[in-house]
C-alpha cells in the first residue's frame, strides 16, 4: 500500500519533517501542462505536494516530442491534463487533483484559484489574455505567482508577490484601440508578445546562440524549443515555490528575476525598475523587433 512518510522519505534532511507536512497539505494550481507545466507538476508532486489545481486544453502531438513529460506514441491524441492527472496520482495515489480539462477561463477562474496557495504559470506563451487575467486576480487574492520559462537551454524566472509589483505595472502591455481591424489587432498582439519575452527574459542571453532566427515568428505562432530548458526551469521554479510555501530563504522578486543559461555558462540576475518601461527595456523591445522583422524577410 501507498505511504506518504515512506514515498517523500528521501526530502527529509532538505526539509524538516513539519516542513513536509505542511508541503504536503499544500495546494497549487498549475495553468498549462505542456512544455514547462508537465514537469512542473511532476516535480511538484516529488516534492510531496498533494493538492493540485491543474488545467490544459490541448491534446498530444508528435511536435511535442522534443521536451513535453507526457508526450509518448502512447500518449499521441490524448489529453494532455488527462495524462498528467494519471501520472501526478501514480506518484501519490493519495493526491486531491481538480482538473480544469477545457481551460482556465474567466467563467471558472474563481474555483480555478479556490484555496490555492502558489500560482504556477505554465500557460502557452501565446495565452496572454487569460495569463493577464490569472496574474491580475491572483494579485487581488494575495496568491503569489511564478513563471519560469525555457529560454534556449536555459530558464528564466520572475515571481510576483502580494504586495510588490504586479505583472501589469512590470509587462505594462498595450492593448489595441477600440474598433481596431484585425490586422492592427494582429500587430498590437505580436508586440505584446515580444513585451512578456523581453520582459521575463530582460538580458535576452538565448538569442547569442539562436542559429536560425526565422525560426521565431510570433504572428505564426512559432518559438523553438529544447527540454535541456523545460528541465531547468522545473527545477529553478519548483526550488522557489518550495521556499515560498515554506518562508525559507529570499525569493527574488519583480521588477527584479534571475535568467541562468546552461549554454552561456552564465547566471544574470535581472533588475528592470517600472518593467518594460524601463529604458533598457525599451530599447530591447525595440531590438528584438528589429530581428523579428529582418527574419521574415529571409
């Protein structure tokens, strides 16, 4: 039969046997199980956390092969939030898991983050509207947030907590005016994209080694990837969540982040006082779309 004690035995030492206690009474919600939210809640669930919140919309293809936990020949056409609920409860068969298996939404956002003590943002990184929503409402709950995205083969980390900076004031997107076409629509959309990747990744250390640039095109929807960098985000993620449930140690905080490149050999601690609307910001912003646009040409 399944023993917790004995299952998360190997944690104590790294934490008290209180501190797996109140780990394991912990609740977080995951938004997105594909590429970094996969391994964010099989990680979580090693950990010992025993009450997930989590949610997909997508099913498995072969484009997921190159880094997504659940994806297999198995797997293909299954549902992705279908699949991680299978694995989270063979891991702890004990395990409370609500699944959100249509998406988060605004019409289930409240039971999405009801009794939720870490939001982890694993959202496609095209969902801005609903991320922008999650943040927002989150930030009113009090429930801290963390993202940790796979930039090249490294991960990149921001966290926002109650009281500090919100994700708004620091992405400061722009949204299109009222009556906007769809091409300006479209326009207004690539732009706030570019916003949250500068804005997560502020000193940009993946694209020294980004061999094909027409490789990103946001208007197609379109980013590689590699799972050296779903792997370390996992990892940077999971170690703060874990320090944020259990007020151990500094969590570095918006407007500053941490951005560690396993390529570059390089560890660079971000700090972007107002965010995007930093300087430094704005004239990566602007950089970057420059490189944008000079790759659809080619």
């Amino acid at each position: 039969m399944f023993n917790y004690n004995e299952a998360f035995s190997r944690n104590i030492g790294w934490v008290t046997e209180a501190e797996q206690e109140k780990i394991k009474n912990t609740k977080v919600a995951i938004g997105g199980l594909g590429g970094v939210g996969g391994d964010h809640a099989i990680v979580c669930a090693r950990m010992g956390i025993s009450n997930f919140h989590i949610s997909d919309l997508d099913e498995y293809d072969y484009a997921n092969f190159n880094r997504q936990a659940g994806a297999f020949v198995s797997t293909i056409g299954e549902e992705k939030s279908v699949v991680m609920e299978k694995t989270l409860r063979d891991i702890n068969p004990d395990a409370q898991i609500k699944n959100f298996d249509r998406g988060i939404s605004l019409e289930n956002l409240e039971a999405f983050l009801d009794g939720v003590d870490v939001y982890i943002d694993s959202l496609d990184i095209f969902a801005l509207e609903i991320r922008r929503q999650v943040f927002r409402r989150c930030y009113e709950l009090g429930i801290p947030t963390i993202t940790a995205a796979p930039m090249g083969m490294g991960t990149a980390m921001l966290c926002f907590k109650p009281g500090g900076m919100s994700f708004d004031e620091y992405f400061a997107m722009v949204d299109a005016p009222d009556g906007a076409d769809d091409a300006t629509k479209e326009l207004y959309f690539e732009d706030n994209i570019v916003r949250f990747v500068i804005g997560v990744s502020p000193s940009v250390q993946q694209r020294h080694y980004l061999v094909q640039n027409s490789s990103v095109n946001f208007m197609k929807k379109k980013v590689p990837s590699t799972c050296m960098g779903i792997s370390l985000a996992a990892g940077v993620l999971c170690t703060n969540v874990l320090k944020l449930l259990l007020d151990r140690g500094e969590v570095v905080c918006a407007p500053k982040g941490l951005h560690f490149d396993a390529y570059r050999n390089n560890l660079i601690k971000t700090w972007r006082p107002w965010g995007n609307r930093n300087p430094l910001q704005k004239y990566m912003f602007k950089k970057v779309k420059q490189i944008l646009e000079e790759s659809k040409d080619t």
